[in-house]
C-alpha cells in the first residue's frame, strides 16, 4: 500500500509561483511512475504531469513551459514547481501513483491564483 501526502498549496498572485510536494509512504517510491493532476471546482480531474522512474517527464499542453515536475528518491517525495501562474490553474492539485494495479491519490492541496 502507498500513502500519499500533499503540501504546498496556497493563494498566489496572477505570475506568482509555488513549489507542491508530494510525500510518499514505503520503500518503493524510486520503483513508481508519480502523477500530478488536479481538479477545479466543477470540472472533470485532469492530469498535469508525470515524472518516470528513469527521471523523464511529460506535461499537459496547458502548463507545458511554466510547470516543473521533478523527483527525489531518498526523500521519497514528488514535486511541481508551478510558475507564472494564472486564475485558470485554480484547483486542488493530488498526486497520484499506480503499484500493482492499484491507483493511489492524496488528500490534495488547494492552488488559488488571483488575478
């Protein structure tokens, strides 16, 4: 089983910057794919981006450029850094793995950017 949890969200001006972190439970952490998606208010989940065991990283056209997903193994902990941020990256942001089958999320963290 993996357990995942989420900090770093906040309130951020219209081309501030946050860095979210995601801290994961367990030995295999260096073993798993990590996702970052997120969710506004009234719209389906989407995902943002995905960092591999091998350390390569793909985004979602929307935040390609301006957000950062990177990994540290030995603190077993995902990250996003997020700059120039916009109102439209509004949302609660989860992480996300898949270990045998079973997908796993965090309770979230809440991302609000003012314009």
């Amino acid at each position: 089983q993996v357990q995942l949890v989420e900090s770093g969200g906040g309130l951020v001006q219209y081309g501030g910057s946050l860095r979210l972190s995601c801290a994961a439970s367990g030995s295999i952490f260096s073993r798993l794919t990590m996702g970052w998606y997120r969710q506004a208010l009234g719209k389906k989940r989407e995902w943002v981006a995905n960092i591999f065991v091998g350390g390569s990283t793909t985004y979602a056209d929307s935040v390609k450029g301006r957000f950062t997903i990177s990994r540290d193994n030995a603190k077993s902990t995902v990250y996003l850094q997020m700059n120039s941020l916009k109102p439209e990256d509004t949302a609660l942001y989860y992480c996300n793995t898949v270990y045998l089958g079973t997908s796993y999320w965090g309770q979230g963290t809440q991302v609000t950017v003012s314009s």
